[in-house]
DNA sequence: GTGAAAGCGCTAACAG
DNA sequence: CTGTTAGCGCTTTCAC
C-alpha cells in the first residue's frame, strides 16, 4: 500500500502538500495540485482511515447494534441505514446484541476503542446509563427513551388501528397476543389495542408470546386450546400473526371467515402468504434511513428540530380479514 | 478517554511496561502487575484500538460483503459469520453490494484502508482480479471461485435432489425455474436439476426468475398461463417457491395433490406456509460459521486441508410434494 | 524488570 | 503557496 510520503515523493512535493490537495483544505498551485493528483493515480493511492482516525479523533465509522439480524424485521432497517450512511461515505460497524445488557456494552466499548463516529441502536436499556457518559452521538432505533433521539413508529396507533379493525369487521371475541413486556413499542401497542378494546362488549382474551419462530410455534399451538372460539387475533408481530394463521388453517378454520388476523410490521413474507396476511406496517427501511440522516446531522453539529422523530404506521389489508366496503 | 499514558502514570510506571502488562508481552514483576491492573480498573482504560492498528498494521476488523441482507438468505449466515468473530474478538464492517462490482470494489478498499484483516465475501466477480493483490486473507462464502478459499453448498445435489424428488413423487410436467445465469451457484443447481429429467420421459419446461420478490410475482403470474398443466415446480429459491406456490393456491389448485412445489434454501418463512414448503436445505448458519473460522485460521497463518469446504445439502419435507412412504 | 525513544500514516499549526 | 515538525495512542526494540 502506497502512503502520503510515497506520493509526495512521486510528485515531487511535501507530505503536507499531498495532504491540502487530497482534502481540499489549504492552497495548493494548479500545478503542484495536478502533480499530486497524477502522482495519487500512479500509485493508487489510499488515504490510511486508520492513521487519520488517530490524529483526528473520529473515523468514518459508525456502530449498530441490533437484536438480532435473522429477525425479518430488521434487515430492512439496517439495509436503511447501510444505504444512507453509505451515500454520505460512512462505513457500519455491527452486532447483534440479543437484546442482552452484557452484548451491548461489549459492543458498544469496541466500537468506541474503534474511534466510531456514531451509534445506532435498538435496545431496551432502560437506565440509559450507559448512554449517558457517551461522548459521540446516538439514536435509538425501533424503540422509546428518554432525553435521546430516537426514532420508531407510533405504537400507539398500530395497536388502536388492529383493534379498531378488527371490531370494524365484526370479530366477537378477540385474542391479543402481547410480546415480552421488557420491549417498550411491543408493550405499548398491546396497550393501546386493550384500551380500544375494554370498552367495547367484544370478549378479550391475552396470550403471551416471544417474537421468535420458535415462541411463536408454542403460541400458536396454545391459542386455539385455550380459546377454540376466538375469531379475531390480533398478534404481536407478523411471525407469530403468520404462526397463528397456518395453525388456524390447518385446524380447518376458513380465515377470514371463521378467524381473522392482523399482524404486526409488513415483513416482506406476509405477502406471500395465502391468504396473504393483513397487518400492520411499520416503514422499516424508511426508519433506518431516517435515524441515519438524524446520526449523521448530529455528527455534523447541526441542530436538529425534534428528538423524537415517530413516524406513521398504515393498516395492510390483505387476506385475512373481512374486507369491508 | 484514559489513554495509556493516565494509566502509566496512575500506576506509577512507564507506558512500555503497561503495554507489556496489558497484552502479556514481556517481563513484569508481580507487583508492577498488579499496580497496572489496579490503575487500569480504576480508570476504566480501554486500549485505543485504532492507536493499535496503525503501529500494528492489523486491526480486529474484518470486512464482510454480501449482496442484499434483506434477502432471508443472507441474514441467517451473517449471523453465523458474526457469532463466530464475536467469540474470537473480531467485529464485523458491513456493506451490501447488490451484486454490483462498483460497489464490491468500493467496500473492498475503505475495508482496506482501516485496516481489516481479513474479508468475507459472497460475489460472481468472475475474474478475481480484484482479490489478486489483496493481502489480506479472503472467503467467498455461497459462490464458488478458483484458487480462493470457499463455502459452499452442494448444489449439484441439491438439483438432483429436487429433481429426483419430484420424479419419484409422480410428477409428468415439471417447470423449472431458473435464476440468474451470472449466479454460478443458482445456474449449477438448475444444470443438475435439467441432467436429471433430461433423461426421463417427464415433459420440463424451463421459466425465469430474478430471486427478488418482485421478480418472484412476474414469474408466478407468467408460470401457469404459459403451462397451465404443470404440475411441478422446482424453484430456483424459497421466494420464488412461496410465491408460485401462492399463485397456484389462488387458482384453486391444490396442493400437493394438483401440483407440488420444490423451493431452494429452506429461509425460516417456508415453515410457516400453508401447506408449509418443501425445500432444499442449505445450512446457511452453519456455512457463515465455517466462513468465519477458515478466515480466522487463514489470519492465524495456519494450514488450511482443504480450500473449498462444500456442505451438503438436504431435503425438507413438508407439505407441498406428496409424502411416499 | 523497566524506561526512553522511535515510528505506524496522517493532519494541522507554524514558518518561511 | 509550500515545507518542517509535532503529535494522535500505541507497541517494540534497545539500553540500562
């Protein structure tokens, strides 16, 4: 690999003349400049991040922690950020945390030893102490905090959009499938479907649920015991929608006519589905991008308007549940 | 940030002999140990890793390019790769490269100039020219190359399988579809599919497909008008499966009994179809672990046995072929 | 056993 | 307009 000395010495000049052309900063002569940029051609010339890193304090890197990556919901996020912060020339550095404390300081403290620039993270911590003696800037991704930015979806009108759905199509008697309690937006938007719920005559039934293929399975098996009747589901997440919608078929049951079922996210897969699952959609590339542009402002010390950046969730609807006119 | 020099002085010794202390390099006596221990847990002191990777000239990064990670093929081995490095202290630097060369070169050479130590790579760049200077150990990982290390899994029998599958299951029309030619892999399975039936007196036909969702849906739109007798299918990839399994289900065939459906690569979305997916198993976790650790021994400078490490695949019976006991 | 000092490749004063 | 030099934080000879 070629350094600064070899190009300076290529074009004839001084290391520091080579660094003012290659970052603009300073004057250089329309000939020293044309020698240098001849000079970096020749030799294929790299600029070392690494060596720059050190002197300037700040790299071109920025951390992401993510639960977990085989969850559909997040690669469409990441692939969000990854496109943005490519754009503007920044390189992701990524973990994936399984939502567990340890995980994400380890993380955390490694990106920080690599000089990382910013932080985009999805996590539960809810003591945001680790954040807190954090010299470089963060977004929360997907998920509520406090005093930093963050950027998810409205939660809260997601669960009162499945629920008002559902009543609108006439179900009877409702299973909501509440997530871990632990994961903020999951929570809320379980209390917000109740909440729609509680004050209507339809019966409600609760069901816990992991997020995972496997929880999923495990619920999907006990709903239909415990509530042969139900004919409506709301579920936490469009796995366990998905989970849900094939056992209820395999039961017999004609979705959406005997059940029906909303999910939550509009992973890509539920279009796929037969019937295709009607569910909630969070803009998850769109979130990704948008936390990015926010990371990236805040690295470049603009002001940013609001912390909280919530976006709009939209109802999906598909197969399975009763198109109204 | 407590730099080495706090540390030294805290401890009240030189910053060599916290370096030697630190990384086990060299003498210390007992109690100077300890002192340096005790200074670096009060000061919270985490080695600059950038610091290091510049007089070292190696970092504990390593690169990895993929084409999409929003496809769900792809997450699952990155999480193998990524669970793998994590254990041995790498992180990971991530870039979709869309299958473009522009961008693979661009990921490659910012890779390159923080100083990753080695890069995992999924890539049809046919004419490694790219990889012949590079100095730093690589994997192609679910592609095949020349003399580069690679991970891979046995698509011939995955083509055959599908085929042979199909056949004892009674099929007499079979479409094949068949992905990107460029996609040496998904063009090796589709070969050894078609030398399998070619021999036969089973009618096939041959259809194309981008792996893309939205290639999916043309191709299943396009499959049953143009053989509307066809009854199976063996899909270059579970989305493309899904979504022509979808299409038939929509029609009112039924499946397995009207027209049984093969997919590629047994994504974890293909169990919770209705009837749910028979595919092709390729063991992506595994694969992306293997990835990481032939990486790891190549930066260790130990022997590899063999270059390609090729998988074997299997079949995943469920509820879209006809069960024969 | 331990410290002084050089140097990894780069940028940013500061002189000239 | 351009060159010299110090120094980012660390590791590693090389003396002592």
């Amino acid at each position: 690999m070629a350094t600064i000395r070899d190009v300076a010495k290529e074009a004839g000049v001084s290391v520091a003349t080579v660094s003012r052309v290659i970052n603009g900063s300073g004057y250089a002569h329309e000939d020293t400049r044309k020698a240098v940029i001849a000079a970096v051609e020749k030799l294929q010339y790299k600029p070392n991040e690494v060596a720059r890193s050190l002197y300037k304090r700040k790299s071109k890197l920025v951390g992401l922690i993510l639960p977990d990556i085989t969850n559909p919901f997040f690669p469409e996020m990441a692939r969000g950020i990854e496109d943005y912060l490519q754009r503007e020339g920044y390189r992701l550095i990524f973990g994936n945390s399984d939502e567990n404390r340890k995980k994400e300081r380890e993380y955390l403290d490694t990106f920080l030893q690599n000089n990382v620039v910013g932080l985009i993270i999805s996590t539960n911590e809810q003591d945001h102490t680790i954040f807190d003696n954090l010299t470089i800037p963060a977004v929360l991704l997907d998920r509520t905090a406090g005093h930093l930015p963050a950027v998810y979806s409205d939660q809260q009108q997601g669960g009162r959009l499945a629920a008002e759905i559902l009543l609108a199509r006439g179900a009877k008697e409702i299973t909501i499938i509440r997530g871990p309690v632990e994961i903020k937006t999951v929570y809320e938007r379980y209390l917000s479907a109740v909440s729609v719920l509680e004050d209507t005559d339809v019966k409600v039934h609760i069901l816990d649920s992991a997020l995972s293929y496997q929880g999923a399975r495990k619920c999907a098996k006990e709903v239909f015991v415990k509530y042969p009747d139900t004919d409506g589901i709301i579920a936490c997440n469009d796995i366990v929608a998905a989970t849900i919608l094939q056992e209820a078929l395999a039961m017999g049951k004609r979705v959406p006519e005997d059940i029906q079922v909303i999910g939550y996210d509009n992973v890509s897969f539920t279009a796929l589905l037969h019937p295709a699952l009607s569910t909630i959609q969070q803009p998850a590339y769109e979130m990704g991008t948008k936390a990015a542009e926010i990371l990236i402002k805040k690295i470049n010390q603009e002001k940013l308007e609001e912390i909280h950046t919530v976006f709009p969730v939209s109802f999906i609807e598909r197969g399975t549940t009763r198109e109204v006119e």
